[in-house]
C-alpha cells in the first residue's frame, strides 16, 4: 500500500496527521495575536476539550498520527536534527540557537520547536525587547491542513503566505522527506516564479475534487503563481486535467481559504456559501483545461458546480447557513460553517454551532450526531450511512477554521 494516496475528498480515511492545540495557542497575547493571524486569543482549556472530540472520533475511523509524535521519531537521527535545526535557525535568523538545540533531547526539541524556544533576557538588548520568544511559538499548527497537502501519491509542501507559519511547512517536508512510515516523494516550489513573484500555496485552497480535477481558491493566502507551480507539476503527467480556480474576498478574514466557502461531502454532494459560490458576483471562476503536458483552454465559467456538471460531477448544493436569511449564512460562515472534514462518501465532520447549517444537511438527509454522544457509548457510526458527525467548536472557531482545516488526510482508499 503506497504511504501517501489522495485522488479524492471523500473516499474513505486511511490515514491523517493531528496536531492537538498545546500551549504555543497560550502564549499568545492581544499585543501578538493580530501577527499570529488570529483576530482573537483562544481559551486552551476549553479549545484542547472540543480538539478531545475530533481525535477521538477519527481515532475510531482511521489510523491517526500526531505532529509532535512524528517530529521526535525523525529528530533521533543526528544527520536529520541537524537538517532542521541549522534550517529553522539561519531561516528565522537565530543561529545562535543552533548549539542549544543540538543538545536537546528528541523530545524536548519537538516540544520547543512547535512550542517556542524563550528568549533569554541576559543582554540589554533582549531585556528591552517586546519579544518573549527568541524562536517564536506556531500558534496556527493545530490547522495542520494547510503546511502540507497529499495530492495522488505525492505530497506538495506548503508556501505560506505569512511567515509565521513557515517553520510549520519546514517540519512537514521534513516528517515526509524522513520518516519511515510516511516518507514520500515531497514537491517543494521556489520562494518567487522567474518574474520574481511570491509564490504562495496553502492547503485550505487545494481540494481534490476527482483523480483528474483539482480545486483551487486564490486569495490572501494561495497566489495565482502558486496556481500556475501547480499546473506545471501536473503537466508533467501529460494526461487530460482540469483545474478550477475559484477567487476568494480578501476581507473578511473567513474567507482565508476555499474550505471556507466550498468543501465536497459525498461525490454527488457539497457545501457551499451561496452568495460566493452561486450567486453572480465579481469574483471569477476559472476553468484550465490540460492535456498531453500543454495548456487546452483558460475560461471564466458561471461556477464551480456549473462546470463540474459538465465534467460528469453534478453536485447537490447544501447551504452553509441554510437559505432563509442572508445575515444568518454570514454568521454560520464566519464561523466555519461551510468547512466539513469527509472520512468517507458522505460522512462527514463539523462544528454543532451552525445549526441553520446542521438543519440543511437534515433535510438533504444526513443524520446528525453528536461527538460528545459517541464518546460516551450511545451510538455507533457504523450503523449510519450518511452522517455529520459534529463537535463542540465554541472556542475552536474563533481561531478561524473548521474540521477541514484541523486535519491533514494522506491516504484514502481509491474508489474502484
């Protein structure tokens, strides 16, 4: 069985990376949360309980690794720590961390690399700084979906567009690139294209819509020359391929990523924030068609579900926020409402808060169940063929993803 096998949103779960929130999500302030990317600070006690039942949940459907496991397994090879020390510390300009860390224990220097590594105030100079970290904590990892994304059998390394995250991409590539029950070939794109532009890719934006059809949302996080590294590596397979760029607003922030407006959850069946999706509006839908290695067609088309029909996927609309009211649809937006997690053809994950949302997807007949309910014993999945499985996202939301985002899937079972 091949380690890394994605051709699909909804195929059934086989594998997928966790980062539970830890103590980086506290040591954050409302001085540093606006640079963290957070419009607001997370209460860890209550965020870690409502993570508890995502966890466990896919823990009963899958098998389930978590970051900092994978991170200490690869950091006991000297030649490896090495690699991601000398790396993080010239990229973060902290080379003199280097020997502090090379004496760290495999564990402990998990921990501080995903934690932070404090600043020591021996010096005038660090007394009278603002900073309390001299390797600053990864606040955003518990969206372990966006540094990294399995596409077929490969595994394509983030760019992200705000440096923050950069050490979360570093750490991916280097649990791919090491790791003996991951390790896969890693697609890793330059800084700037040959013009000189910022190549940006974030794995919100990227959804595996069929083994031939890439989704794609551009914006504040995922550029358009992130897009055309995209295209490039698909070219090379010289087999007919479509891609679908979807533009995104760039205010509000939940619009960060695709998965905020546009998830699969069956293969006849997504989500979608109707206003952006649907509706007429300025912000364009592109169709590049591919084949043999070279460029068919760039088109505008109506929308996404428009020319995924034409392709042979003709998806039924659920509504994020249902249809009644449009204040209601950007409130249940807001809060993470169209981002679902599939663990398989029409089972799926999200947030119980949503509840114009939950009552939508009822009457387009998913059952819904609650995680807390699951855990205590009285229902088993197994019994449902279609389902939203939610969890309680009071506190999670508010760091700005959803179920989609909080996962990073690597292996599905291909659909026959």
């Amino acid at each position: 069985m091949p380690k890394v096998s994605l051709y699909s949103e909804v195929d059934p779960l086989e594998g997928v990376i966790l980062h539970p929130p830890g103590p980086e999500v506290e040591n954050m302030t409302p001085k540093n949360a606006e640079r963290a990317l957070y419009s607001d600070i997370l209460n860890l006690a209550v965020a870690r309980k409502e993570y508890n039942q995502l966890e466990y949940a896919l823990q009963q459907l899958t098998e389930t690794f978590r970051v900092t496991d994978l991170l200490r397994d690869i950091l006991r090879s000297n030649e490896v720590k090495e690699k991601i020390i000398k790396k993080t510390c010239y990229n973060e300009r902290r080379p003199e961390l280097v020997d502090f860390l090379l004496d760290q224990e495999p564990g402990e220097l998990s921990r501080l690399l995903v934690q932070g590594v404090p600043l020591k105030k021996k010096t005038l100079t660090n007394f009278l700084s603002d900073e309390n970290f001299a390797l600053r904590p990864l606040h955003n990892f518990f969206f372990t979906r966006d540094a990294s994304i399995a596409f077929h059998d490969k595994v394509l390394i983030g760019k992200m567009a705000n440096k923050v995250r950069e050490r979360e991409a570093l750490i991916m590539e280097a649990i791919f690139n090491y790791h003996p029950k991951l390790r896969s070939q890693t697609i890793v794109a330059d800084d700037f294209d040959i013009s000189g532009n910022r190549i940006n890719i974030e794995g919100g934006d990227l959804l595996v819509a069929r083994e031939d059809i890439l989704l794609i949302g551009i914006g504040g996080r995922t550029s358009t020359q992130g897009v055309d590294f995209i295209m490039n590596q698909v070219r090379q397979e010289k087999k007919p391929y479509h891609i679908i760029v979807q533009e995104l607003p760039e205010k509000p922030e939940s619009f960060i990523h695709l998965d905020m407006a546009f998830t699969l959850l069956d293969h006849d069946i997504c989500m979608v924030y109707e206003p952006l999706i649907l509706q007429p509006n300025k912000y364009e839908t592109v169709h590049i068609e591919l084949d043999n290695g070279k460029v068919k067609s760039i088109r505008t088309v109506e929308n996404i579900p428009a020319v995924l029909k034409k392709l042979g996927m003709d998806l039924r609309p659920t509504y994020c926020g249902g249809t009644s009211d449009s204040t209601i649809q950007e409130r249940e937006q807001w809060h993470s409402g169209a981002n679902f997690f599939a663990v398989g053809p029409g089972k799926v994950i999200g947030y119980n808060r949503n509840l114009n949302t939950l009552e939508n997807l009822s009457q387009n007949g998913f059952e819904i169940l609650r995680a807390r309910d699951m855990l205590t014993g009285k229902f088993n999945l197994a019994d449902y063929e279609k389902y939203v499985l939610t969890i309680d996202g009071s506190e999670l939301s508010r760091g700005g993803g959803g179920a989609r985002c909080m996962t990073m899937p690597f292996r599905r079972s291909r659909a026959q």
